[in-house]
C-alpha cells in the first residue's frame, strides 16, 4: 500500500507538482477551508500542520477523524482540474489515513516519545473532552502538569489577559470540559487550593495573575457548570498518569501515559486497543452520579472568603518589599 506521505507529498499531479510541497503547506491549506462552524483547525495552521507531520514522519502518528475528512477535502479542491482523479485519489489517502497507529516506546530518547509529545500538545489544544489521572497529587499538587497546564488555564479563561477577558464578557462558560481523576479526596481539594493561588499568583510568579475575587468567581462557575470537574477515586483506579481525549468518542479518542511524574518528556501515545481496553474496563463504568467508587469534590464556596483574604494579604505584602 501507498504511504500516505507518498500520495500527499511525492507522487506527482498531472501538472507534474505532488499534491503539497509539505505538511505545512497542507495544514495552511486545510486551516482555510469552508464552512468556519465546521472546521475545527480554522485559522490554526499550527495545529493542523503539528498533527499531519507527525503522521508523516514514520507513518506512525495519530490523525483524528475530523482531521483526515478535512485532508480529503483539501485533496479534492487541489485536484479540482483533473476530476478523473478525485475518488480514486481520495480513496487510496482514506486507506492510507487508517493505517495509521499511534506510536509507543518505553525509550524516552527515541524520536517516537518526541513524536508522541507533539501529538499529545496537539491534541490537547484541538479535544473537547480531557480526563487526566493524577495520582500521588500530596507530592505534585497541580491538577495539570506543565506544558498542558498553560494551555489548559487559557482554554478555561483563567487569566487576565485579553484572550481570556474575551472568553468571559458574555458570562459563557468555555465548551471543552476538563475531569481530573485524583487517588484522594483531600488531593482533590488541594488541588482546587492551589490552582486558585496559581492563577492569582500567590504561589508563584505568573503573568496576567487574576484578582482573588475574579478568580474564585471564575472557578465556582466552572465548577457549577461541571465544565472543570475533580473526581477522588479509589487508588488501586487512579495507578499511573495519563491523558485521554475525547473518552466518549471511540474512533477519535486518543490516550497518552506520563512515565515520570514531572516529565512529560516522558508521554507516549496508547496504542488503539490499550484505549479501548481502557475504555471498556473503566470509562464506561465510570458515572458522575455514582459514589460507590468515586466522589466528585467540587470547589468549595464556602471556603472562598478565606482563600480570597489570604490571597489578597499575600500580595500586599509581595508589592510592599
């Protein structure tokens, strides 16, 4: 079978110029393309071109569904003057598209865990859904390990800077929603506890820090609304540090493992049937509504004026040395 790298970059038109010069190029084009409601890579070449290079590079990267029905369609519109051409063409890149497997290597040195890095940043500024396992919070306390900690902090408007002032003027919630799986309850609330200093920068220096009040009011509504959601679970449920997107999608779901608990140098991309396996042994159980073997630990309102006046004493005392 034709790699996909040959179909999209080297096999040649019939204007004797392959079909994209590179991945960049192809992910230029698919972040152009028509409706805007409809593309989610729209005006994010970035994006696009991270994750088409690392299916690329190998052939053994991940390229989400939404993601390779946009390649077609780049396909089509490239071999618009040779109509003869478009199906067969767009076939062979379907076929292509779906023997695709994600990579996965023990050796964090090798190409494939930096592959997988950039798949794993990729994906996590593209999903909808996230669920991070944490275990062993009381020794790492942030919810989200750095560099997806930035990311998702923008994503959820947990700033002051313009993008996310933006996100919140009309009071909307942000659409992707976030889980994080801890092994303790009072992880959990301590991780709640310190993403409030973070995000006003009582803990550690950062820009755009929000003031004690916005911030507290801004997690109370993500909590409320279940848009950010901390779950305590047993620990023989929450072992090893992970990533998984778009759980409630089986095609498109993608599952990364952190092998050391501060590197994430260290993520390498679950193989298919290891997230399915995932999927069908613990995801598919796992009910918001039940507490059997969990227990959602929401932010807590009732501790906000206390948080918002040690907060708001920290930074005096920070701008009067």
């Amino acid at each position: 079978m034709v790699s996909l790298r040959d179909l999209l970059l080297k096999r040649l038109a019939p204007d004797d110029q392959p079909l994209f010069r590179s991945g960049l190029q192809l992910g230029d084009a698919i972040s152009k393309l028509e409706p805007k409601s409809e593309n989610r890579y729209w005006g994010s070449p970035k994006t696009a071109t991270s994750l088409i290079n690392a299916a690329l590079r190998g052939g053994k990267g991940r390229l989400p569904h939404a993601l390779r029905l946009l390649i077609k369609v780049a396909v089509k519109q490239r071999l618009e003057p040779y109509p003869d051409l478009v199906d067969s063409w767009c076939d062979e890149v379907d076929k292509a598209a779906l023997e695709l497997r994600p990579s996965y290597a023990r050796n964090v040195e090798t190409p494939n865990a930096s592959q997988a890095m950039n798949s794993l940043l990729a994906l996590a500024g593209e999903s909808q859904e996230h669920l991070y396992f944490q275990p062993g919070l009381s020794k790492r306390p942030d919810l989200i390990p750095d560099p997806l900690r930035s990311m998702v902090v923008a994503s959820l408007g947990l700033s002051a800077d313009a993008a996310s002032t933006a996100l919140w003027k009309d009071e909307s919630i942000p659409h992707a929603s976030y889980t994080v799986i801890v092994d303790s309850v009072d992880y959990a609330r301590q991780a709640w506890i310190q993403l409030f200093h973070e995000i006003t920068g009582t803990s550690r220096q950062v820009d755009n820090p929000l003031a004690p009040a916005i911030a507290a009011e801004r997690l109370r509504l993500l909590s409320d609304s279940r848009t950010l959601r901390v779950i305590a679970v047993s620990p023989d449920r929450c072992v090893v540090p992970m990533a998984i997107f778009d759980a409630s999608k089986w095609k498109e779901s993608a599952g990364f493992l952190f092998f050391g608990h501060d590197d994430l140098s260290a993520a390498h991309e679950m193989p298919p049937e290891y997230v399915e396996n995932w999927r069908a042994s613990f995801y598919t159980k796992l009910s918001f509504n039940d507490t059997a073997f969990q227990e959602l630990v929401a932010w807590d309102t009732s501790a906000a004026d206390v948080l918002i006046a040690e907060a708001n004493r920290r930074l005096r005392i920070r701008r009067t040395r």
